[in-house]
C-alpha cells in the first residue's frame, strides 16, 4: 500500500455511507492508508431506495455548487450522468417558476442544474469509491457507541453489531468521522463517556412534504423540464415542484407550511392538493401522467444544528459531519452540496494540521463558517414561517420578510435580479449578491414606501400559458 507522507493516522472509521460519509471517505483516503466506510443498511450494487435514508425517494435537487464541487472530487461525474439519461436544465430557460407575485422571466440562463435521482448519483459515487484501493465499505453493521482511551482523551474505535443479528465487533481506529446523519446518537455517546454534549439551534417551520414519481407521458410537448411553485408565507403556505430526471420520470413534490397545510399520502388527494397549490401548473402536467410509485411523506424538515465546535471536552480525532452536525430544511435543495462543502473543509483541515492535534476543533470551525451563509438564510425565512401571523414577527423579521417579497417582484419583471437569485439559490454566488445598490436600492424604497401605507398583499393569477 502506498504510505501517505504526513498521514495523521494509519486507519479511519465513517460511520454511515449516505452523501456526507462517501465524501468524507473521498477525502480521508488522501490522508490515511485504510478508510472503513460502515452503514448499517445493506448497501445494493444498483440505484436503490434503502431504508437508511428515508428522504432518497424524493426529490433531490443538485445545487450547481454541489455539481462543481462533485466533479472536483469525481472527475468526469457530470459526463457520466449526462450519459446515464440526467437532464441538464437551465435554471431559467428549461424551468417554470412562479411565486406570488408572477412568474420568473424565462430565458439562457447558463445556470445549468443535473437533474439526477439521489439513488443514482449516491450509488455512481460509491461505485468510484470502490475503485479506491484505500476504501472499503461493509453493510449492514451498525456503530453502537464511541470507545474512548481516558488518559488521552482520544477515541481508538467503535463498538459495532450486525443489524439484525447477533455479533458484535468492535473497529480500531486513528479517527473517527460521524456521518450517520440526522439521527446521530453522538450526543448520546458522548454523554454515556461522561464528555460534554453539543447544544442544540432548532428553527422548525412546521413544513411537511410529499413525492410521488410519474413516467413523462408519451406525447408530452412541454417546454420545460421542471416546474416551481415556491411558497410564500403567510398568503401562499402551499408550494411544489416538478423535475425530469432519469428515466424518463418525474418527481413531484408538494410542500406545505403549518398543520392546516401538510399535503397528504392518498393518491387522489394528493392530485387534489397540487391543484389547490396558487399556480396550476403542476396540477396540469400531473393531470394525464401515469403514477408509477405511491406517494411518500415526510415530516422531519426542522432546521437543526450541534454545535461541536464549541465543545471544550470534544476528543480531537472525533468529527462530526453533515446532517449529523446541521441539517437544514430540505425545501432549500441544498443538503447535499453543504455535503460537499463540508468534505472540502475537512480536506482543509487535514491538509493543513498534519496531525490529529487540535483537529476536531479546527474542523467543526471550518465546517461552521463553510455552512454560515446557508443556515443564516434557512433558518431566519423559517423563523418567519414558524409564527402565525406577520404581526407576530419583531419589526426587523417583518421588514426582512417585505424586503424578500421585493426581491422577488423585482426578480419577476428583471432577468437581471432573476439571474443572482438563481446562482443564489444554487450556491454559486452567497446572499450578498443580492445587496447590489441595482436591486437594493429600489426594494428599499418600494418596501418602505408599502410600509408606510400597509395594503393588500398584491399576487398575480398564474396560468399555464408557456409552462
Ligand atoms: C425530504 C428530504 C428532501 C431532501 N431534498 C434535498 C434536495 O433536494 N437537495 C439536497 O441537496 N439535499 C436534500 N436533502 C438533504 C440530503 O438528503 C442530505 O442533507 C444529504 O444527503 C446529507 O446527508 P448525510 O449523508 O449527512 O446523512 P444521510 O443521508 O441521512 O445518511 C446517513 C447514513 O448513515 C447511516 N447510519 C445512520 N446511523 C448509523 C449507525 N449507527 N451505524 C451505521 N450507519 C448508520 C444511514 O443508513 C445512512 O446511510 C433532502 C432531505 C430530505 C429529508
């Protein structure tokens, strides 16, 4: 095997082999000799729902700063699932978006996103994985707890079982990486060692979802690939989209914000739901397709972050990476590229300590400052969403929520605001774009002005008409 100049460590042990874990692995096989990549789930050869990861049979969006950061680490990925049958759509010109107050103007945008399954795109990173002579993965065996040498205070391993079976195994190594997402007992780990445990942010807008796949019929002329209705609260609770991914398919999500409003698991309701949505065009498209799977909910879109990087007692060589230290309300589309932003801050920081010391420190700062922009967004739109009324909001949310409903008004009637919203929204560009004196400027004074004289939220009738 060939020896890692530098290496910090000989073996490293992943706990969980969803987004987060393969790239995490992608990026220790650059630093360590051996990388074991655990998943309790049995891990198919093929692009197969597991029950692992819930949230694979719906809709996945590929922020196009999640695509270029893919393709830095799996050179030739995009080539490769262009070829498998994944649309490229133009985040303008191939895409429909309405929002209250209009439709977003249709035009080249250059703003190209993959269109691909998440069962497709994680099972071609673990096949390139697997090409890797440092990485091996074993399935169905779950991490049961942390094995700690006191003295030291570094973790050596994992304590494992077979899921489903009797064995247990424990699994040596120099360091650990927790990527089992969301449900990460780490806490509790810790907890049970005697060690400090992260605190909790959580900022839960109360927004449930719903997918159900259709094959695109046979005479289908549109011209689009994917449709948006995005949500505006409080007028508009209610939103979906549409996308064309490989296949031949279509996944249809619809979203809602607040117990009236969470869309439903029956067929026919659900039709009935996404023609409740204020833009017909999902209805419409969905109207003569055929269903080709049931449709999924899910609940669990809360907002939440560990904060590991402020843990005095945290061992050095245990790090804690994506969803399993912050996960963000899937509507954004953004989870599996702050994934990937977070693999590129962990290949900073072990390029740059060399060494397990002060590690998990350095990283969990890296990967906090690396997901800022992201959760700042996700988490103050979903403190709005959480309350009632606009009237509950302090004054700074309210006018924070006025300035967005410009944004978007001024982004229906100007491709030049459309176009940093889009590279926004996918990554490429952070919120500040926004803050040109162009945009600004005028969303200041329209928000102002309508401040002073409050009205009637003005929203504009949508119709299918060029969707
Ligand atoms: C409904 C929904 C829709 C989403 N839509 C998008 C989207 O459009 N775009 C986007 O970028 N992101 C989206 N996301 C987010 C995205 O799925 C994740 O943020 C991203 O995949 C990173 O997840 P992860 O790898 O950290 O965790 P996960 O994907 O949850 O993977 C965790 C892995 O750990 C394994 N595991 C758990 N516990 C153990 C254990 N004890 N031992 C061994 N293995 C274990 C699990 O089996 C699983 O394989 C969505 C999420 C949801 C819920």
């Amino acid at each position: 095997m060939q020896q890692t100049p530098n290496a910090p460590g000989e073996h490293a042990l992943v706990i969980g082999a969803g987004m987060s874990g393969l790239l995490g692995a992608r990026v220790l096989a650059n630093h360590f000799e051996c990388v074991t990549v655990l998943d309790r789930d049995r891990l198919a050869d093929g692009p197969v729902s597991r029950k692992g990861v819930p949230q694979g049979r719906h809709l996945h969006s590929l922020a196009v700063r999640g695509s270029e950061l893919l393709e830095g680490f799996f050179p030739g990925l995009d080539a490769e699932l262009s070829e498998a049958g994944c649309p490229a759509v133009d985040q303008a010109g191939d895409t429909v978006t309405d929002v209250p107050s209009g439709r977003l103007p249709r035009f080249t945008s250059g703003i190209v996103m993959r269109a691909v399954s998440r069962d497709l795109l994680e099972w071609r990173i673990r096949k390139r994985l697997l090409r890797n002579s440092r990485i091996r993965f074993i399935s169905n065996r779950e991490a049961t707890g942390l094995l700690l040498d006191k003295s030291t205070n570094r973790v050596t391993g994992l304590s494992t079982r077979i899921r489903g079976g009797e064995g247990t195994e424990e699994f040596k190594a120099d360091l650990i990486l927790d990527a089992s997402g969301q449900s990460s007992r780490m806490p509790r780990w810790l907890a049970e060692l005697g060690l400090e445990t992260p605190e909790e942010t959580v900022v839960d807008a109360g927004l449930g979802y719903a997918t159900r796949w259709y094959r695109v019929p046979d005479d289908f002329v549109g011209n689009w690939k994917s449709l948006a209705v995005l949500p505006q609260w409080p007028e508009e609770p209610r939103g979906g989209s549409l996308r064309r991914v490989e296949g031949d398919r279509w996944t249809a999500v619809l979203v809602g914000i607040g117990a009236d409003n969470q869309p439903p698991n029956d067929p026919a309701a659900f039709q009935e739901f996404a023609r409740s949505l204020p833009s017909p065009t999902i209805a419409d498209a969905l109207e003569d397709a055929e269903p080709i799977s049931p449709a999924y909910g899910y609940r669990r879109t809360a907002n939440r972050r560990r904060h590991y990087d402020n843990l005095d007692t945290m061992p050095e060589n245990l790090l804690v990476i994506g969803d399993a230290a912050c996960v963000m309300n899937p509507t954004y589309g953004q989870g599996m590229t702050l994934a990937a932003l977070s693999a590129t801050a962990l290949e900073t920081s072990l390029s740059k300590n060399r060494s397990l010391k002060g590690l998990a420190r350095d990283f969990h700062r890296r990967q906090t400052r690396a997901l800022a922009p992201s959760w700042t967004t996700s988490a103050s739109s979903d403190a709005q969403w959480s309350v009632d009324s606009l009237e509950e909001l302090g004054s700074l949310q309210r006018f924070a929520h006025r300035v967005s409903e410009e944004v978007f008004r001024m982004a229906v009637a100007d491709p030049k605001v459309a176009r940093p919203l889009l590279q926004v929204k996918n990554l490429v560009k952070r919120p500040r774009a926004l803050l040109r004196p162009g945009i600004l400027l005028p969303v200041l004074r329209r928000t102002l002005s309508k401040l002073r004289r409050p009205g009637k939220p003005e929203t504009a009738t949508h119709s299918t008409r060029d969707a």
